[in-house]
C-alpha cells in the first residue's frame, strides 16, 4: 500500500550546507582559469545603430575577444533565441518578431546587449567596453501598454503583437443585457522585478572535447537544446549543469543570450569564461512580469448570483517575446479566468502589446495569480457596490463538492475540492468575529484598519512527461536522478524522503542528483507548482518498475513462486517463506545474480490533468493617515493542498509566496520614464519587503486529496502569491472605504494613500 507523507519529516538536508556558507554557486566554482565576460548594453531605449566600432576594445592588452552581431553571423551563428507564440480565434499567430543575442540594426530597450567582451579579469571587461564607439539615431520610445506609437518590429506595425480571446462573447453579451446588477472596474496590476538573492550567471568550458555549460537556472534540458539548435554542437557534446540556486520563481526558467554567448566564446576560444550579473543588470535585463491593465466587469441576477464575466486586458509584452511572454495573460490567466465560482458565460479578450522595456514572462503565479488578482478585487468591488457582505457573496457563488470534477468556463476540470469549508476555517482562525473591536481600537488611536479576503484557485502545470532512475551503485545506497531543480525548494530533501516512504531505504542512504545533462531524463525543469505532482508520479512508476525487475530474484532467494512475492514499501514478503529481503538487500541479490544491468531503472510518467490547490487568504492592515504608511498587522492562510509529503516544506513554500505577493501588494513599483530609461534599477529605489514588513503567517491546510495524481497532492509552490496580492489590496481598500476612496491601485505605498486621502 502507498504512504504518501506517513513520516511528516520536519527537516532539511540542505540546510547545513547552504547555511554554513558551503553551497556551490556558479560565481563561487567557476574555474580559476576562467576570463571575464561583460555586456556592452544599449544606453537607450529604441534607436538604430549607425555606428558601432569595437577595434579600441580588440587591441587592448588582455582583451581575448569581443563580438557583436555581425560577428556572431559570421561564425554561422544566425538563429535568435526561442519563445511561444499564441493562436487567435480568427486563425491568425502572435507576432514572432526575431529576439537575437546581440542587438541587430536597432536597440529596443535600455540594456539590450550590443557586443560581449572577454578578458582577463573584470575590471579590464569594464575598462574596454568604454572603448567601444556606439552611435546611434534615436526613435520614439513606445512606453504606452496600448496599440500605437514607434513600431519597434515590422511584424507588429501597431506594436500590438496579437488581439486574442477565448469564451462566448454573445452568450456573456446576453447575461449582461439580462443581469439585475452590473458591476465594471479598471484595474492594473504593476509591473515587478523578480530579483532572486543570486543574479543570473554562468561558466563554460570545454572538458575532453565536450561543451560544458554550469548556469544557475530551472532546468538543463532547454538551455542544452537552444546550444545544439543555436551554435550548432551535437547534443552528445554537451553537458549542461546546475549547481545550488540563489532563488528562481520562473525568471530563471527562461531563454537569454548571455549562456548561448559565454558557451560560444568558451569554444571559439577554448578556454573557460565566465559570467555573473551585477544587481542593476539584473533588474535591466532579467524577465519582469505583471504589467497588465484590465477593463472587468460582472453581471448578478436579483439573488446576487454571478451570471456573466468578462475582461479586457492589454498586457506589456516589453521589447520582444519571451519564452512564455505571449502565452502567461493568455492561456495560463484564461485556465482560473472564472476563479471558484459558478460562472459559465465568461469572456476574455487580450492584446500583447509591444513596449521599449525590458521582456516579460512567468513569474511566481505566472497567469493564475494576474487572473486571481481581477477576479478577486472585482468580487470585492461587487460587494461594496451592492450593499452585500464579500465573504458571504462568495460563497452564494462558490462551486460545491458535489460538482466536482468541475468544468469550468474555459474548458479546465477542476479536482475535487471543499470551498466552503476552507473559507469557514479561515473565518474562524483569522477572528473576524473579533475585526469590529480591533477597528475601534485603530480608530481611537487615529488609524485606519481594514479587513481583506482572497480566495484563489490556481492548477500546478509543468512537463506532462516526466521520467525517474533510481540506480543500486553497490556501496549499500541509492540514488534517485530527477530531471527537476531545487532554487531553494527542497528538492534533495523532500524526494529523498518521498523515496523512503515508498521503498523503506533509509533517507540517509538515498542521493538525489539533479540539474546535470548527462544524468537527468525526461523533463525541462521546475516550473508551474508541479515539480512533485510530476517527478512523484514518475517516481512511483519507477519504484513500481523497480519491484517487477527485482521480483524473480527475491523469489529465487525466497524459493517460491515470483507471482507470491509482493513488496510492502519496506519489505519484499511470500507466503512460506521466511524472509523479508528490504530494497536495498533486493538490489544485491540481483549483483550477486550477476545481473548489475539491472540495477539502473528508468521509469517514465505522464499527468493527463493537473491538480488544482485552493484557499483563501485573509489579510488585516492598518494605516496611519497622517503618513499614508500602511502595516500589516495579521495574515491568515488556510489552503486545500491535497495530501502533504513535507509540511514544513509546504509551510516555507507558503510564507515566501506570501511574502512576494505582499510586497507587490504594497511595496514593489517599477518606474520608467517616458524615454524608456529604468527609473527604479537598483534597491536605493526599488522597494522590497524586509522581515519587519511581515506579522505572524498563520498557515492551516484543510485538504481533499487530488484525483488528478496518484500522490493525491496539489501543489503549493506558486499559492502563497496568488492568493496573496489581492488580498492585501482588499484589505487596504476595505480600509480606505470608510474615508469614501471608491478605487485603489498596487502598490499601496504611503506616497499614494496619502494622495488619495488628501
């Protein structure tokens, strides 16, 4: 019988490591030997090159190379990097305008990369890319999230990339022209920098004639792919690795040029090069997200029952696609688009716009928190519209168990799940039978106190196919490859114990390798809440596998019958027999068989449909309105996140989700001025939380088990943000209500409270 989570470990074998100081970052192994590369970038935001001289750099003493695009096609290395493109109604694709390494004609954002150089030591780097003569003719800067201006590519004359929908315009029409209420908003929804503790970097090398690629990503298989696919090395000549990660959150899952450059200059040159982004850098040139604004408006009928949904969204796509750019505020914000709620006739329909900013992509929540954001401040607005408490029209609304599996508007079938209940917790542990005593107590003290729910539902989606090994080496332990990555996760720690649980190896005695080329399968990554829903699945098969190779030679120890051996998840055991051989005990019978072959088993997995965790979110602020300074002063959680493996891990998952989604909530804002020049690049002007921003997380799981996997899990990494954003924002607002303020934007910084209270 499976055990899923029996042995609730409360630890992490991480831990010591990284917090000795003894992680293995790629800035920390980088070969001794290694040269410097640095990134000449555009100091504009659109203009074309009319001149772009790099000899001063070339012939400076211990400059090894530098490149621009013309050299890049020169070598033959002409293909630009990879993304998805949306299909529209009518037929027609998103735009797919060409992303290349270096900057081919034009610049289209500040910090595009121009040239690369390599040398010896970084500070040399620095000293020749001065020496580099850029002149160039500037063009208007697009900065509008709205069709017009500067085309900065001819395949979006409009800079509008793609006019996509999906829904039943007429059938949401006729629910309008029918509905008691109606209820309509513009909202936006900021734009954030992801800002992992570790910058983007990388090493590459050439090691006995192969290419080797270190870089602090998500995944090994796609950047391995883009080297075979761009510089034309044959998949067998490279090994892409991935040591410890300072933090993702999907920005690190994405395509860039400075890998593809690095690996390019280590084989031209043949030596190793390496290359770690400084903080303003990364806040040029990594992938931001959000970006959004939205025209939403909701239809009730006479009970206040949601009849009709829709929204109009214009999303910032920055200067090109990215990876998963045109596909996060179109598919993925469309699978949760009508959220818990018993809506069917829903219509969304999105334009991709073009601007001279930086690329945006999949960041913690990546559609399902921009689409759980809308919904939820809108089922708020709602309430304060129509004179109807928002708890309570939420759950007139919400999906009961008895419909479950649930189909919901645009297709997707959500698992079983138990709304009410969750939300019935969450009222009672968050005491908001309590809320009126502590409004009058901030009110006697001059301040403003608000209450403010979210209830969210989001799908953890990744690789549909995911493979496992397990492999016996002989020294009494196992070893379990995974094709997912740990950025701070857990990984190591929550497999090796999901290992265990199913085969009795001790934990001690079971390796987890990831991130490595050579060694890992099936599967591009972490990515999408699903790293366990999608590896577990394949670990199960791989175990299962495992007991059937194992079987006839347990039997032949056992003397019985193969088709009498049956394995417990601790111990192989048969009727007459005696014996109870264990795992590991197993894999040496089939050693001393002769039979090693047989001790490196590979299975592979496939999820036909995601599992769907839910929860509500309950936040209380207070706010001084002398100052417009907004606190935190309590934050509940209680989530359906099926069966638990690790619930600490879940626990963690939970408060740094929440913590991301607060600080865009309150505090994060990305400020460009109308030339396209990054206002806010580096943290004397970006803002995030600190510890002291935070109270206590009360964290409770009320779960029913998923039927979309075996493990009955459903996912935790990305719902602390999704459920987070809005309902701090609620909270702020529910505040703010009683001074007669109707509208209000994130961030909820000090500066705009006390402008909307003046």
């Amino acid at each position: 019988m499976q055990k899923f989570g029996a042995r609730n470990p409360w630890s992490r074998r991480e831990d010591v490591r990284l917090l000795r100081g003894e992680g293995t970052f790629v800035d920390n192994i980088a070969p001794e030997n290694a040269l410097f590369a640095h990134f000449f970038r555009s100091p504009v935001a659109h203009a074309k090159i009319t001149k772009l001289n790099v000899m001063d750099a070339r012939q400076m003493e211990g400059v090894h190379l530098v490149l621009c695009a013309e050299d890049l096609h020169a070598a033959c290395v002409a293909e630009g990097l990879p993304f998805e493109i949306v299909e529209c109604p009518d037929g027609s694709f998103g735009a797919a305008p060409r992303r290349p390494l270096l900057a081919e004609g034009k610049v289209r954002f500040v910090g595009e990369p121009i040239a690369m150089v390599v040398t010896a030591t970084l500070q040399l780097a620095l000293d020749a890319c001065e020496r580099i003569e850029f002149e160039y003719e500037e063009l208007p800067s697009h900065m509008l999230v709205s069709p017009g201006g500067e085309p900065l590519h001819s395949e979006a004359p409009e800079n509008c990339a793609f006019n996509w929908s999906i829904g039943d315009e007429a059938a949401c029409q006729s629910a309008f022209s029918q509905a008691a209420h109606t209820v309509s908003r513009t909202i936006h929804n900021n734009r954030v920098i992801v800002n992992s503790i570790e910058a983007r970097g990388c090493f590459a090398e050439q090691v006995d004639g192969r290419t080797q690629l270190a870089l602090n990503g998500q995944g090994v298989q796609s950047t391995k792919d883009e080297i075979n696919r761009i510089l034309g090395v044959a998949a067998e000549d490279i090994r892409v690795t991935t040591p410890d990660v300072g933090g993702g959150f999907g920005m690190k899952a994405m395509s860039y040029p400075e890998p593809i450059l690095v690996t390019h200059a280590a084989r031209v040159l043949n030596q190793p090069v390496r290359w770690m982004s400084d903080r303003t850098e990364a806040m040029l040139t990594d992938a931001a997200a959000r970006d959004l604004d939205h025209d939403a408006e909701m239809a009730f009928d006479s009970d206040y029952r949601l009849i009709g949904y829709r929204v109009e969204t214009k999303c910032n796509l920055g200067a090109y696609n990215s990876d998963l750019g045109q596909l996060i505020q179109t598919d993925y914000f469309a699978m949760v688009l009508s959220g818990v709620y018993q809506v069917q006739n829903c219509y969304l329909n999105v334009k991709g716009i073009f601007t001279n900013t930086a690329q945006t992509d999949a960041y913690r929540g990546a559609g399902r928190a921009e689409a759980s954001y809308v919904l939820e401040r809108m089922m708020d607005y709602a309430a304060r519209e129509l004179g109807v408490d928002p708890w309570e029209l939420r759950r007139r609304n919400f999906i009961q168990p008895e419909q479950f599996p649930y189909i919901n508007a645009t297709g997707e079938q959500y698992d079983p799940a138990n709304y009410d209940r969750v939300l019935d917790r969450a009222e009672q542990v968050a005491n908001r039978s309590g809320f009126a005593e502590r409004r009058a107590r901030s009110k006697a003290r001059g301040r403003l106190r608000g209450i403010g729910l979210s209830y969210y539902v989001m799908n953890a989606i990744g690789n549909s196919k995911v493979s496992a090994r397990l492999e016996f080496p002989g020294d009494g332990s196992a070893i379990l490859t995974v094709p997912s990555q740990s950025s701070g996760q857990g990984h190591e720690s929550v497999f090796a114990a999901f290992l265990s649980e199913q085969t009795g190896i001790p934990e001690e005695k079971i390796a987890v390798i990831q991130g490595d080329s050579d060694k890992t399968g099936i599967g591009v990554g972490t990515g999408g809440s699903s790293s366990l829903t999608t590896t577990g699945n394949a670990t199960l098969i791989t175990v299962a596998k495992t007991v059937e190779v194992f079987r006839p030679f347990v039997a032949k120890s056992m003397q019985v019958d193969p088709d009498l051996v049956e394995f417990d998840g601790e111990t192989f055991r048969a009727p007459g027999s005696n014996l109870s051989p264990s795992m590991l005990q197993a894999a040496d019978m089939v050693r001393v068989a002769g039979r090693a072959d047989l001790l490196d088993i590979e299975g592979v997995g496939k999820i036909d449909t995601w599992a769907f965790p839910n929860g509500a979110h309950v936040a209380e602020v207070e706010l001084d309105p002398e100052t417009g300074v907004v606190t935190l002063e309590k934050y509940t959680v209680v989530s359906d996140f099926g069966n638990l493996i690790n619930p600490m891990l879940v626990e963690g998952q939970v408060h740094g989700g929440c913590a991301q989604g607060i600080g865009q909530a309150l505090l994060e804002r990305t400020v460009y001025d109308d030339n396209g020049q990054l206002l806010s690049a580096s943290f004397m002007d970006y803002v995030l939380p600190r510890a002291s921003d935070f109270p206590h997380f009360d964290y409770f799981n009320e779960p029913v088990p998923s039927t979309a996997n075996a493990m009955g899990v459903k996912g935790c990494g990305e719902a602390g943000t999704v459920g987070s954003i809005s309902a701090v924002a609620n909270a702020a607002a529910d505040a703010l209500c009683t001074r007669g303020v109707a509208n209000l934007d994130i961030p909820i910084t000090p500066e705009r409270i006390w402008r909307l209270l003046q």
